[in-house]
C-alpha cells in the first residue's frame, strides 16, 4: 500500500474550487481514503498552508500530523549538500522542500500529492537518481490515474 505526503501546493488547490486542477485533488482525496491511504501533513506544510488560510480549514481528521523533528533536520541538512539548489530557484521554497523530502525518507512515505513540477518534483527525481530515495510525486497537472493506488495497474473501467 502506497503512502502519501500532502504537498502545500496541493492543499491550496485541494481548498479552492476556483483552481484548474481542484477536482483532481479531491478526486485524490476520496480515492485515498476510500483505498485506506494513510495521508501525511507535515507540520512545515501546515506551517506554509497557514500564511494565506487556517489549516483548520482542511479535513484534518483524515490527516496524520507528521512533526519535524532532529533525524528529519539532520536528513534535510544532508540532502541540501547533495542536490544544491538551482539558481532561479527560490531558496525558502526549495529549503522547505528538501525538508519535506527528507520526512520522505526518515518515514518511508512512498509519494508525494503535489502541483509543483517545477521545484519539488525536480529535487525528489535527483535524489531518486542519486539512490537516496525511491519515493515518487504524484503530480495534479497530470490528471487523475487510479494507478498509483494499485500498484501501477490501471482499472479497466474509470467510475
């Protein structure tokens, strides 16, 4: 079974209906909870999340509230030495990231709901090429797939 961190750019997505790829997020949600997935949100997500709208806001009672603590900071830490960061991109940003990829890791969680292909999703395919991780994003823009939830195998018959 498949394990899911819930990215920051997936919750404002998940909350607003006025975003392009908003039902796909809660057709993710639902396919998750139905399925039994259990759900991640890191405290430094909530932290992110809170800046524009209260976390309260989301169905937190589906969520396993994943604190970030001194082997996630050391992981994190780790990780920036190997995969620096690129010079367009934002350094809070790409910080924040690396520190969710390394909650990843430390709590072996398999994948990642995200909108951002730009940063997030770049900084998990190196360290998933360096071999620090085998973790994958399950990215919005690419549209709903069933497949993450059974072990790649597509269902014959979407609902």
């Amino acid at each position: 079974m498949i394990s899911i961190l819930l990215d920051t750019s997936y919750l404002i997505t998940l909350a607003d209906p006025g975003r392009t790829h908003h039902e796909t997020a809660k057709r993710y949600l639902r396919e998750a909870l139905s399925q039994g997935c259990p759900l991640y949100l890191s405290a430094v997500v909530a932290s992110e999340f809170q800046v524009k709208q209260a976390v309260t806001d989301l169905p937190l009672r589906n969520f396993h509230v994943l604190p970030f603590n001194i082997d996630h900071a050391m992981t994190s830490g780790n990780f920036m030495r190997l995969v620096p960061r690129d010079g367009g991109d934002d350094r809070v940003a790409v910080k924040d990231d690396v520190k969710l990829l390394a909650q990843m890791v430390c709590e072996s969680i398999t994948h990642i709901l995200t909108e951002d292909s730009n940063t997030l999703v770049k900084y998990l395919a190196r360290l998933r090429d360096q071999g620090h991780t085998s973790a994958q994003a399950i990215v919005l823009s690419s549209g709903f797939d069933a497949a993450w939830f059974n072990g790649g195998q597509a269902r014959l018959l979407e609902d």
